[in-house]
C-alpha cells in the first residue's frame, strides 16, 4: 500500500537541452513542463541557465577581473595550490566563494556570473508562467554553495518570486502552547535543497517542479531572496577568523585600539569562556 | 494532467502523539505508517523526539550548565536583552547556538538535549524498521539551525544511518564532459531540509518519510552525519568575528605575536584586498 497524497512531490523537468543566450525561459520552460503545470506548484530553476539565457558569459581569461567586479566585500581567502580563493559578499549580499563565479557547465574557455538581478529574473518568469498557464506559480533560482563548518554543498535561494522565502511563525505557538519566538523556517532555502535532490549536478535537468506546498505561493510583489541575506554588521561572522585576527593584530598594536571596542569585546568573550570553565569544574 | 511518477515524494506519518523518555521510537513510528514504508525510503525524524525518547531532558533550571557539559569549544557569544547566547562547538562537532539545547516542544520547566549519539540512534530505528518491515530504508535525524550570512533556519542533519550523507560527485563530469572536481552535495542536510518543508515546527509531526531516493540508501555502516562536521581547524570561520580580533588585539600587543602567523594573514589578505582594488580601478 502506498500514500494516496504525498504531502510534497518534486519532480524533473525533461528534455530541456542547452539554453542559449537569449533564449526565452518560460518558452523553455513551457515546451518541456506542457500541461503538467498546476496552482500553487513551485519551480527550481538552476540559475546557472538563467545566467545563460541572460547571456552573463565571459572570457575564462578574465575571470579574476570578473570576480572583483562581482565583489563587495572580501570576507575571506584561501590558498591552494591553484592560487586564491576569495570568498567575498557580492553585490546581491550573497556570500560565495569566487563570487558565485563558476566555470561549470560551460563552454570551454568561459565562465558564468550569476544573474544580474536574480530576484527580478525569478519575477519575469513566474509572471510569464502564471500568465501562459493561468496557475498562480512561485519561482526560485538556485545556486550551489558551501557553508561555514559544515563539509559539502548544498543548494540554496539565490532569487525568488511569487513564493514566501520564510515560514515566518514567530508569534505563532508550539505543540504545548509556548511561543515560536525565534522561529522563522527559510523555506525558500528548503525549496532549493529539495529540487536539488532530483535535478542532480551532472544529468543536465535544470528544472525541479515542486508540488503540495501551495501555502507558500502568494503574490508577485511578496519578498525575493534578497530579503535572505544577513547585512555584515548585523553578522557574527562577518570576516574570515584568519583575516579578523589579524586586523585585531594590527589594530591592537596601536595604543587606541588597545582600550576601544575590540578589547572590551575580548573581556567579554574571555569571561564567557571563563564561565565555562568555572562551571565545568565546580560540577 | 499531473505527472505519472514524481521523482521524489515526501509525507508525513499522522497521528504520532507525545514521545516519552522510554518510548520505543521503531514501535511509535510503525503504529503511524503502518504498512506504508516500503524499500529505499528515508525517514526524516526530528531529533527532539530521540531527545524525549531517551531521556535527554534536563531541568530549566540547570539550562546553562547544560550547554557548558555540551561545549567543547565556545565559538562566538551574542549578547541580547535576556542575557548571552555562547554560539558553541558541541561534542558532535556541531556549531550551534547553545550547543543545540532547546526549550521550544518541551514540558514547562525542562529542556532538551540533543541524543547522546545521533549516529547510534538513528542506526538503532533504521536496524529496527528493516528487521520489523524487510525492506532497507534510511533514516536521518534532523534539528534546526540558524546559519552564517543568512537570516532564518534550515533544518540539517545531525543524525544518519544506513543513507549515504553525501552524494559524491568528486571524479565525475558535468554534462559538457568536464570533472565536477569540488562538487560534493551534502545530502543529507537537503533530506532534513525537504522534511521540514512538511513537517511544520507547530503541528507535532516529527517525523517525514522521502520516497524516490533509494539510491542514495545504503548498508547500516556507511559514514554518519558526524562526518558532515568539518573540524576547526580547518574551517575559515572557527571563530567569531569579534572574538577573533580580540584575540587578535590581544596578541598584536605582544612583539613576539606581531611577527608571527597572524601578522602574514594580515599581510595576505591586505595583498588580496590590495589586488581586488587595483583589479577595480584599472578597468
């Protein structure tokens, strides 16, 4: 016996060949989904066929360049034997090594920048595919990366529309009654994972339809992925431990600093780690 | 017209009432499928039920005590307005805040702590289900927690058993023929990520079965999540930004310090910033 309604399903969409710069998504879209599109379904669109069909196509050889023009804020390097990673924030707040930057899929001798607005691009194509199916559809784009302390990659939201990217339930209650204060799910992120599941890396299915979670889908104007991105000063991990130790390096070497804001930040760090100590032993 | 055969489905398994310490979880999760579970499937199980069921309960009282016999390592503190989150390494190698303990879905006055061995506890349900059903199912144990650079939570895994956590595409080739060198999606987290899509925080139901995955279940044996944790010192961001340039701060005024490891990051890492400008200025 098998479930009569899965709650969630997440399939595929097959045949979609090799998207050209130019071309029309929701057609690509279109051709390949038919008539299986319904209300409230979601779609996964790997951005790297948005950065494609927008053309964001440059030559291998300016690749650094395009990284720096990509960039914000570099948060962190790493050196290996190819050279040096910079993990940076780029323009759309995303923290991403080499800026999202990714060789690929691609043809040979060139490299893709994530789309120039992928929230506005998530828009175009939901608005495109709820006026030619006439379901109210969401759209995310996805991008691949790693995450601080935790080995491999996961796939996450880059660009949405017409989909919430958070569950907000803060205010909401628990099983017991207590309030869900800190509670605020990403499930544009979720979204994301999921499709990645069945659209997998090397098997060229850039398209993951999600079904069943309908709840999520509102109005076009609702929040994009922007919205995800944590602002820096807002953020305990805003630098990298290695290039944070050193700026306190060079900072603390000067009699100003020495009685400024990153010393009292190490009494505090030193008490609370000191507290810990304290009730360790007397347990 | 709907597809005949999504690619991946999930549900949840109703009716799953309060878990107690004691509670036989292979018991608890047969009552509710029944005989729905069939080969390759993999249970998503919040891991506060494995907490309640193995009696990982402690007082209100001795909160902050718990989270210190939890923590190997403090990572980062917060302060707020009801005192100071200590954002720790807990003895999973896991980075959460308070070391994962949790008062939300508990009993008024107690709070929970993570399984023991999330690892051992989600072979001892996968061992379980396949000895009572025959068929060879997966099972992760899920948790949920905020992220660097991005507001909001994900549930991840912490637990797995008899489910390969990664789908290792390392040595393998994208669609253009050229090697997936670096990719290595965490699987794992992306199942605990589309169970939380159904499960919902407030609806007490903790436990998801994903369907159309078998490939990616495997014999009990195979790596838990514990090897999803990438250890400090390899990890770009082991540290806090503010602790580190404390720490900084505190070394920069020693003159052995100022010639030492930190100061050649601080020389790297301006090079690298140094570099990013030039890139930008000379376009």
């Amino acid at each position: 016996m098998r479930p009569a309604a899965p709650a969630l399903a997440v399939r595929v969409l097959e045949g979609i060949g090799e998207v050209r710069p130019g071309d029309d998504l929701v057609e690509v879209i279109l051709a390949s989904a038919g008539e299986t599109l319904a209300e409230g379904d979601i779609l996964v669109v790997t951005s790297k066929v948005v950065s494609k069909a927008e053309g964001r196509i440059v030559r291998a050889a300016d690749r650094e360049q395009a990284i720096t023009d990509e960039t914000v804020r570099v948060v962190a390097t790493r050196a290996h034997e190819g050279g040096v990673t910079r993990i940076v924030e780029n323009r759309l707040g995303i923290v991403a090594a080499a800026a999202g930057v990714d060789a690929s899929n691609t043809e040979d001798g060139t490299v893709l920048l994530l789309p120039a607005d992928p929230d506005a691009s998530a828009r175009s194509i939901a608005e495109g595919l709820r006026s030619r199916t006439g379901h109210r559809v969401g759209v995310i784009l996805s991008d691949t990366l790693g995450r601080p302390w935790r080995e491999g990659q996961t796939d996450i939201a880059i660009g949405a529309a017409g989909v919430h990217v958070f569950d907000d339930l803060r205010g909401t209650t628990d099983a017991a009654g207590k309030p869900l204060s800190v509670t605020m799910p990403c499930v544009a992120d979720e979204l994301a994972a999921a499709g990645d599941l069945v659209k997998g890396k090397a098997r060229g299915c850039p398209v993951a339809v999600v079904s069943g979670l309908g709840h999520l889908v509102g109005p076009l104007d609702l929040p994009g992925a922007r919205s995800i991105a944590r602002p820096a000063e807002r953020d305990l991990f805003r630098l990298g431990t290695d290039e944070a130790m050193a700026q306190g390096a060079v900072a603390g070497r000067t009699a100003g600093y020495s009685a400024g804001r990153s010393i009292g930040f190490a009494e505090g760090f030193a008490a609370a780690l000191a507290a810990t100590e304290r009730e360790r032993v007397h347990r």
